[in-house]
C-alpha cells in the first residue's frame, strides 16, 4: 500500500490512525485534543449549503458550442464567429422541486449555459420554454410562492397555484406549454432549450439588434403521460441524472442545434406584440430562425458537488457583442441571480474552478470571506482605480456598447391594460392535435384536484376568451377525474 498518498488534516498533518478515535484507555471517554476527530465532525456538519430557491434539483455536464454559421454581421462576440469553438458547462433542472424531488415530475426544466469564451464567461440561463409565467419581476417572488409550500400544511397547494395563474392571464401561454406534453420530457436530452429573454447583439460597427436564443433538440422529442411517469418515480426518483450520466458514460454524446432568430433594432417599435415582454414569442415567420452551430455534451463532471451543485449561472455576465434588452425580467435577473450566488456560495463564487473565467481577469474587488487569491488587479500596489502603478489594470473603452436607445417616463406601468394574452396561446393550442388536446385537458383538471370552483371558473373564462373548445375539454376532464360541474360563472370567480 506504499504506494498511496499518505492520508493528511486539512493542514497536511498525516493521519495515523483513521479508524479509531482517541480516548482514555480502551473504556475511557474521547480526549478533546483529538483534534482530527474534532475536524472530521466539524466539515461534516458543514457540508451542506443552502440549495437554490428555484432550480435546486438540477443535472450537467460540459461539452462545446460549436459555431458553424455567419452571423458576424450582427455581433462581434468571438465566440459566435464562424468556425469558434468554445468550451461549456450545461445544467438542466426543475424550477419547484427541493434537492430531493423527484426528477420526473411535471414542471419547467432549466437550461443553463455557461461558454467559457476568450473574452470572458457568457451566460445563457433559459428554460425548455420559450416563454415564462409572468412578464413583471414584481411579481416573480409571489408566483415562487405558490410553487413551494403552504407555510401551514408543509404541502404543495394546488389552490394557490390555480389562484395566482387565474389571476394572472398573462400565464395562459407557459401553463399550456406545461401542462402539454412537453412538460414532461423523458430525459434532458429530449427537450429543447430557450434563452427566453430578449437579448441583443451589438457589432463592430456599433449597430444592435435584438436576438432569442434556440437550442433544438437533435435527440427528438419525447415525453411521458403522467402515469408513465409515476410509475417510474416509485422504481428511480434520480432518472434524469442516470440518463444524462450514462448516454455521456457511453459515449452516446446529446447534440442541439443552436438557432438565432434576429430582430432589427428599429422592428421593436413596429410589432404588434413587445417583443420585450417574457410571455411572447417571436412569430417566426416574421423572424425565421437561423442555424448557427450544434451544442454538445461529452463529458460529465468528476465530483458533482463541486462542479454541478457549485456552478452558477448569472444573465449579467456577458461579453463584447451580447447584451441585454428592455425585457423587465431579464433586467431584475441582471441582479437577482449574482446575489443568489454570493449568498449561497460567497462573495467569490466566481473564482470557484467551475465558474472561473478561462482567460485572464483583473479587477479591484478587494477582500472578503474565503479570498485566497488575494489581488486581480496586476500589481500589488494597484489595489484602487485611477492610479498611475505600472502594470495594473486598465480600462478597455473598444469595449464599450452602444447606448440602448429607452425611452418614456418612469412609472409603475399597467402591462395587463391594453395586452392580448390569449392570441398566442390560441395560436399554440391550434397547433396541437385532438390526441395531445386531450392529454392537455386530463393533465390540466390532475392539477386542479381540491382547487375551490370560483378559482376554477375564473381560470375556465380565461380558456374561454383562448377557444371555446379549451374551457369545454378542461370542464369534461374536471367531471370525470372529480365530479366537478358548474354551469356558470360565479359572481365570487369575477
């Protein structure tokens, strides 16, 4: 056994004896100078860390973005330019489940990317929809809520969901992509991914324009019924991460087509839709999406933890020639997701091996708990900014963006006067077949099980104003999986 590293504390002592714990005799009680026992106990109780508020239960690997396209016209990012290939991390999840949820449970899937780009990390955190569930971060905290559990029971609420969605129509696009059957992908190679948002490009001749990002499936997609999927839940609550392990394990590397589609700047003032606003899409027939390189993962991490459970993604880091967009979401996550991982990693989570930068970085961030890197400023005597140290950090002014043309006066805006919100989700509930209509009405009233019925009557006028034919199916499902009738709306469902 010679040849093995010696065993070692934290501080590099060998460790003799890792079995037993040093005591008073062989029936005498533990000594307090053993001090290795007291380390081992003490990391043992600090395992853990908070999980994430949202998106805790999560699967990844790395792989490479590989850019075969031409859209140099409309950025200048080096990682988008003909022939790039940049290195990459994903991370796929479910949005309301804790760390022990089980991962085939119908939900939004997370689809977080990181590009470990030349000019720096850019970060792409979507989800398997095109669309979310509100399109005000105002309100992003209470929708949260009622995804988690009632401060009373300790359950999930189903009337609490019901509640918020009824009252929220701008909803009706994401909950009928969810309760589709693709809110219940097979595996996370089955499933498409969205930046969501509205970003931007901007180019070396300073013009920008507004992009949505695509990543298309190239496994084809597949998805489970409900009782497919509950049936598999009682032998794995894990499948997710065996699937996406083992087709990596074996080789079987899953692919996606990275698409673009691409808005002239000016078009945002002429659509009928904001092309800003979280709960549309663009139609693609006015934007056609454009194929610009494949997305593939071929290796998983080599301890989950820290390369999984550790990584964090951030819409604020982006490069030279990507940017952001008016969306009011995107903005908020601007903030909201960098503060997460401060607080739940530490004031240098991005200096952690999986969300550090591959090129150089400097700045003059000083300080702080668990700084072992001391300075990144390039010179010692450089730890403030102007200064006139050789060899510190400058600023790069070809860096800078062009201005975000904004305009209007502050004020809490109405988003709800004045919006159509059920066009586009007419428009997708057309698109489905009388087979997936069906699952759709029979996933919908599953999830509407002890929801009181003037909740359900004002959710079923707001499938009314999308099809007659919506309100009809969801009423004939709620009667045969619950007795529920109602032939009118309730004065209390107005």
């Amino acid at each position: 056994m010679s040849d093995r590293p010696t065993m070692t504390t934290t501080a590099g002592a060998p460790i003799s004896d890792n079995q037993n714990s040093l005591t008073a005799g062989p029936r005498g009680g533990i000594l307090m100078q053993d001090y290795q026992l007291l380390e081992k106990l003490a990391h043992q109780n600090r395992e853990r860390i908070p999980e994430r508020v949202v998106h805790a239960k999560g699967w990844g690997a790395y792989g490479t973005l590989k850019i075969t396209g031409d859209i140099s016209k409309y950025t200048r990012a080096k990682a988008l330019q003909p022939g790039a290939e940049t290195p990459m991390i994903a991370r796929f999840s479910t949005v309301a489940g804790e760390l022990g949820a089980a991962d085939h449970e119908r939900d939004v899937r997370g689809f977080a990317l990181k590009f470990y780009t030349e000019e720096g990390n850019w970060d792409l955190v979507g989800n398997n929809t095109p669309v979310f569930f509100v399109r005000d971060p105002y309100k992003f905290p209470d929708f949260i809520h009622t995804q988690k559990r009632h401060p009373k029971t300790n359950l999930r609420s189903p009337t609490a969901m019901w509640d918020f969605w009824s009252l929220s129509p701008e909803s009706l696009h994401q909950t009928t992509i969810l309760f589709s059957d693709r809110g219940l992908p097979i595996t996370p190679m089955h499933m498409n991914g969205y930046g969501s948002h509205t970003y931007s490009f901007w180019n070396d001749a300073g013009e920008r324009f507004w992009v949505k990002f695509h990543f298309k499936t190239q496994q084809g997609h597949e998805h489970y019924t409900n009782e497919v999927a509950e049936g598999i839940i009682g032998k794995t609550r894990e499948g997710y991460q065996e699937a996406l392990f083992g087709a990596i394990e074996d080789g079987r590397f899953p692919r996606w087509t990275v698409q673009v589609q691409i808005m002239p700047e000016a078009d945002a003032d002429k659509t009928s839709y904001n092309p800003f606003d979280l709960t549309k899409v663009w139609p693609h027939a006015d934007y056609p999406p454009i194929d610009i390189g494949v997305m593939e993962l071929n290796r998983n991490p080599e301890n989950y933890f820290a390369e999984i459970e550790q990584a964090a993604f951030s819409p604020s880091n982006i490069v030279p020639g990507i940017s952001h967009s008016p969306d009011k979401m995107l903005q908020a996550r601007v903030f909201s997701y960098a503060d997460a991982h401060r607080h739940r990693l530490g004031t240098h989570y991005e200096a952690l091996p999986v969300n550090a930068p591959r090129c150089p970085v400097h700045h003059y961030h000083k300080d702080g708990q668990m700084n072992f890197f001391g300075q990144k400023t390039g010179n010692v005597d450089a730890y403030y900014e102007p200064n006139s140290v050789s060899g510190s950090a400058a600023e790069l002014p070809s860096a800078k963006e062009p201005p975000l043309a904004i305009t209007g006066d502050a004020d809490r805006y109405n988003h709800r006067i004045g919006n159509d919100d059920y066009s586009q989700p007419r428009a997708l509930f057309n698109l489905f077949n009388d087979e997936q209509k069906g699952r759709l009405f029979s996933n919908i009233a599953a999830a509407m099980g002890g929801v009181p019925g003037a909740i359900i009557e004002r959710q079923m006028a707001h499938y009314r104003q999308v099809h007659p034919d919506y309100e009809a199916g969801v009423r004939a499902a709620l009667k045969a999986a619950h007795g529920y009738e109602a032939d009118t709306i309730s004065t209390a469902a107005e």
